[in-house]
C-alpha cells in the first residue's frame, strides 16, 4: 500500500513538473516574439511653423544629420519632388558656397569652378558633419580641402555666413567679414542649425526681416534652448521651402543647390 501511494506521489509530481515546463517553455516563445517586434515607424523628421515675439514667422524642418542630402539643381525647389530648403549662395548657375559629401562636389569633380568645392572669393562659415566623429561643427574655410574630419569618406559640408549663435557681440560683424548678403535689410532668410543632441534645423522665414531678426526668431523658437550654431544660407527670393503640401516659393526664381531630406 505505501510503495502504492509513493508511485502516486511520483506521478503527480512529475506531471506538475511537466506542466510548469511546458508553461515555461510558453510563456519563453509569447515573450520571446514580442521582444522582437518593432515598434511603430516614427516619423524620421518632423516640420512646424512658429512665430516669434518679434512678428517673424519660422518654418522649420526638424532631422537627424544621416537624413541630410546635398543636391545640384535647376529649379524652384517647390517644383521639384524631393523634400527639403534651398542651400548656399550662387551666380549664374555657379555654385558659391561648398557644398560637398564624401569629399565630392554636388556638381562636377574637386577643385572645379563653381562646383559646390569652394566657398568662392573668401572664407565662409560651413557646417560640417562629421559621420565617423559623430559631431557637428562649422569651420571657416575656403574649399573643401580645408575641411577637418576623421574619415573623408563619411561627411558631407554646406557652406554659407556664419550666424554666431554662441557669439552675441561678434556675430554681425563676423557675418559681414564673409560678405553676407543685405544682412541690415528685411528679405526672406533661410538658415540651418543644430543643437546638443546632432539634431539638425532647416529654417525659413518668407517673413521679410534684417539678418539680426531672423537669428533672434531661431534662437527664440529653434531647438527648445539646446541650440549650439549655424550658418545663414541664401535668402530673398531663394528662401524656398517644400515638405509635401507645404511650399514656400520664394519669388518663384530658380536656385541652383538645395539641401534634401532622404525620407
């Protein structure tokens, strides 16, 4: 009777072992699978329109620097189907400011005229990603030869006017040392920036106002206080904009360099 009951015991107790086996065996497959389950897309750049104490309106395109495209082109950038603002500074279809990734001009080959290698006639603010570093930072250079990075194979550079955004006495006069355009007169801006955290703002403003305005607007309505600096690029009627069904046209004028968004 007893080696009975003991048999019993056994049994009972190796089906309870069983059960919480193959319970544990569940439950390891039910977590296990949504461990691996990707989270919803979230939107890779996001775009708001604010308007600053001083009456200037900003668009603003919000991006990592991995979304950043530099592009050659011949048009309104609001007829155009990628995303993005226009770039530097040009003249009949040349290219005035640096406009480089992976040692490479957007238009023709290194040291051409006009090609998006040099920042021409003179030293100009350019901001410069840095892929390998994983940092920001604007250089004052002349071509893209200058430029300081870890890897030449892992950057891209756009070239503009130096906005000084952690120099409040010397900005303006640093601005005007690399011929920034009308900097005291009310024209359409555009300018691109970055904060603490590599996040990177492209900014228009179709509001017409001097260089100083729109600096004031962006440090007051870019980047939650966690701004660090950036460039003024080519305004008045080449202030263009796209994001889908958002479009500023500027005067409507062709501009020959745009900054992309790659989704």
């Amino acid at each position: 009777m007893y080696t009975i009951r003991l048999a019993k015991n056994k049994a009972a107790s190796l089906l309870i072992y069983l059960l919480i086996m193959i319970t544990s065996f569940i439950w390891t497959i039910v977590w296990g699978t949504h461990g691996h389950v990707r989270p919803p897309n979230l939107p890779i750049s996001e775009y708001r329109v604010d308007q600053a104490s001083n009456g200037v309106t900003l668009h603003t395109i919000q991006t990592p620097p991995q979304n950043i495209g530099l592009k050659a082109i011949t048009a309104n950038i609001t007829d155009l189907s990628d995303n993005g603002i226009n770039g530097g500074f040009f003249w009949q279809g040349y290219l005035l400011s640096i406009a480089v990734i992976n040692d490479l001009p957007v238009k023709g080959q290194p040291g051409d005229y006009g090609s998006g290698w040099f920042n021409i006639d003179r030293k100009r603010g350019t901001l410069v990603w840095d892929e390998k570093a994983q940092t920001f930072t604007i250089q004052v250079v002349e071509n893209a030869n200058e430029l300081k990075v870890m890897d030449r194979n892992q950057y891209w550079a756009q070239g503009g006017v130096s906005m000084g955004l952690t120099n409040p006495d010397g900005w303006a006069a640093q601005a005007v040392s690399e011929e920034m355009p009308v900097i005291d007169e009310k024209r359409m801006r555009s300018g691109i920036v970055y904060d603490r955290n590599n996040n990177v703002y492209l900014v228009v403003a179709p509001t017409p106002c001097t260089g100083e305005q729109f600096r004031t607007a962006i440090l007051e309505q870019v980047g939650s206080g966690q701004l660090v600096d950036g460039l003024f690029l080519d305004g008045d009627g080449s202030s263009q904009l796209k994001v889908e069904d958002y479009v500023l046209p500027g005067d409507h004028r062709e501009v020959y360099q745009m900054i992309t968004l790659r989704k």
